[in-house]
C-alpha cells in the first residue's frame, strides 16, 4: 500500500467506528512518513483511554515493500502491536504508553515483531504464536479489527471473551 492510500483507508475505517461514550481521551490515530514525505517508512500510533482505567495503545510500523528499489513508494506493514489492557504510568520516550508487563499485564494484545506473529490472551504470558490460534490469520489484523474488538468487548463488559468476538480459538 502507498501512504496515500492509507490516509484515505485509515480515514474510511475510522469514520466507521462506533464509540461509546466511555471514552475520556484519544489520541490519534496519528501517522506521518519519518523520513521522505508521503512515502514509506511511516508509523501510526492510537491511544484511546477509557473511563475505568483500561486503554488500548495500537501501533504500526510501515516499510519499503524493496529496500533494493530505490525511491519505492510502496509500502508492507512490518510490525504492528495493538494492546488492550489496565493503563500504568510508565511512558515511552516518543511520549506513549509503554508496556508494564507485570503491574498491567495485557487482557489481549496482538503482536508482530521479529518473533513472528504472536497474540497474549490475558496475561503477558504465555506468547501464543500463530499455530496455536486457529481461525484468525495474525498478520492480517486490522487496528479496526481490534478496536471494534476492544469496544464490544466493553459494551458486553467482558461477559464475552476476545477469542468469541473475534472468533479465534487457542488450541493446546
Ligand atoms: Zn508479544
């Protein structure tokens, strides 16, 4: 995808979304180009707080589809971490939230980093990679997925489980 592109889905997929009034502060979705305007690489960064203590922080890591072409404008999603769970204090020098994996262990976060695609399902441990969560391909989550995963979560107020609403299922 061309950043442009991903301005107007980003803009798209946002107006979709359906908060509900529980929410006391977001912030972004932000995402900017870090180094050649409108081209990769690019992050996006959300943060949305929610009245009782709990958050969502989800971020992404866009870059060059090739780094052999030079000046390609396409660009592949990398890395991504979207997190839902009590907010702590500790803060990330870029000025988000950063992980607290002890006090403030994750109820889900879907990760890909260099360990591959992974989820946690509360609590930080185990990492439940991608052959243990049948019916939902990790690397193609959304942030919308997840946000709107996040929000009926709430609405349900937990009475139905991540894995129901986004139909997956941990397997042993
Ligand atoms: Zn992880």
């Amino acid at each position: 995808m061309r950043y442009p592109e991903y301005v107007v889905w980003l803009k798209e997929q946002y107006a979709k979304i359906v908060f509900e009034p529980d929410v006391v502060e977001e912030i972004g979705p932000r995402h900017n180009p870090v180094r050649f305007p409108g081209s990769p690489p690019w992050n996006m960064d959300w943060w949305i707080k929610f009245n009782d203590g709990k958050h969502a922080y989800l971020y992404e890591r866009w870059f060059p589809m090739s780094s052999l072409s030079r000046g390609s404008t396409v660009g592949r999603r990398g890395a991504f971490s979207f997190h839902y769970g009590t907010l702590g204090n500790k803060v990330r020098p870029t000025g988000w939230p950063a992980r607290e994996k002890s006090g403030h262990p994750a109820i889900l976060r879907i990760d890909l980093d260099p360990k591959g695609p992974h989820i946690h399902f509360n609590g930080e441990e185990p990492h439940i990679m991608q052959d243990k969560v049948k019916g939902m391909r990790i690397e193609d989550t959304s942030p919308f997925d997840f946000v709107n995963a996040v929000l009926s979560y709430r609405k349900n107020q937990g009475q139905i489980d991540f894995d129901a609403i986004m139909n997956f299922t941990v397997v042993k």
